[in-house]
C-alpha cells in the first residue's frame, strides 16, 4: 500500500511540474542520462520553424542544435545538427550536417502521441524523436567519438528551465 501511495505521489507531482512548465523551456533527458534536451524560444513569430532546441551529449561537451517545422499534413518534423554552416548554405552542407531528421511526437503522461504543442502551452511529459538513436550511432559524432552511448529515442520531462 506504501509503495502505492508514493507511485500516486510522484505522477501527481510530475502532472503539476508539467502544468507549470512551457513547451518553449522544457528540459527531457533520456532513461540512461547521457542525453539532455532542452526547448529553447524561438524569438520570433515569423520563423519558419515552431520550435528549437539543443540536444547535449552529457558525456563530451558536445552539443546539438534542434529545428522543428510545421508539416503538411499536419506533423512536428524535427532535424537534430551538428556544426552547422551558418548563412546562405546548399542542400548537401545541410545534408553533411544533419545527424537525424524525422518527426517528433510529444507524449503525454498515458503514453499517447500527438504534435508538438506550440511554444507557450503546457509541455508534453515526454518527447519521442523516432529513429534517433540509430541515426546518431551511424553519424560522424560516433566516428569522431563524440558520443559513444546510443540513446533512447524516448525522452521524458525532467524539469524546466528558468
């Protein structure tokens, strides 16, 4: 019954903690701790994308950077890139970049999927980049051994920036 009572007790304070807590400065990490996600604003309401992010590799100093773009049919399509040119850039330095590209659902706390929710709504409980796992061990971060534990592709809120 104890160990009831304190299960209840810390989905309860994990749903508050999540209504407290933007979309735009959500923190997840993934069930191994080797990788932090955290929502940042975009700064803009006429950006091309809905959201952004920095994904940090906890083991190195490495970080990623995180576009996501409205899709048509409606989805949250995400990139995840590392060192990337700035300005005027080609298709194939975007390409040589990219680290993982694909759509990322937002979960919520009975494990069901949806879009993103815009920045200044409640954040998700969890986050799901399909794929992303196998994607960063077959990118040039592995070769050059700046990450060397393949995550999880499922993230979870675990707090909020201030």
């Amino acid at each position: 019954m104890r160990v009831v009572l304190v299960l209840a007790g810390l989905l309860a304070a994990t749903s508050a903690f999540a209504a407290e807590c933007r979309q735009d400065r959500a923190i997840y990490a993934d069930r191994d701790g080797g990788y932090e996600l955290t929502f940042e604003p975009t700064g803009s309401d006429a950006a091309a994308t809905s959201h952004h992010f920095k994904l940090k590799v906890l083991s190195s100093s490495t970080v990623l950077d995180g576009i996501v773009m409205p899709g048509d049919p409606a989805r949250s399509n995400g990139m995840v890139m590392y060192k990337c040119p700035e300005g005027d850039v080609t298709g194939e330095e975007i390409a040589a970049c990219t680290v993982w590209e694909g759509v990322i659902y937002a979960l919520d706390g009975a494990g069901d999927a949806a879009d993103l929710p815009d920045e200044s709504a409640t954040a998700a409980a969890g986050v799901l980049l399909s794929g992303f796992g196998p994607s960063l061990r077959y990118s040039k971060l592995w070769d050059e051994g700046k990450a060397k534990v393949v995550p999880w592709d499922l993230l979870k809120l675990k707090g909020c920036a201030a």
